[in-house]
C-alpha cells in the first residue's frame, strides 16, 4: 500500500471523511489528507485517527 500525505488550509476539525475521488481513497482531518489505493486502508486510517482524535468518521461516496 502506499500513501501519500496532503496539506490543506488550516481548518478546525470536527469529524474524519472517508470519500472516494476518482478510484482513490481519501482521508481528510483538519489539514492534513491521505491518499489510498483501497478502501481498507482508507478505513484503517480514519479508524487509528478517531480512536486518537475521539473525532466520529463519516464516509461520503
């Protein structure tokens, strides 16, 4: 798997979004944003962040 980290504005944080843009996975949470090749491993991130952050994930397709 791999990954890539993007930076976004600065921006408060309120829950983790899992969505899929243009076959990749994308996770978002606050700044920052994670590119995946699978839907699992997009999971698997937003899951580690909401046990670490208490922020609830919400999955848009």
């Amino acid at each position: 798997m791999t990954t890539d980290v993007i930076r976004f504005p600065m921006r408060r944080s309120a829950v983790i979004w899992v969505t899929n843009v243009t076959g990749q996975w994308v996770v978002l949470n606050g700044d920052h944003g994670w590119i995946h090749s699978d839907r699992a491993g997009a999971l698997q991130d937003a899951r580690w962040l909401s046990k670490n952050t208490g922020l609830p994930i919400r999955i848009a397709a």
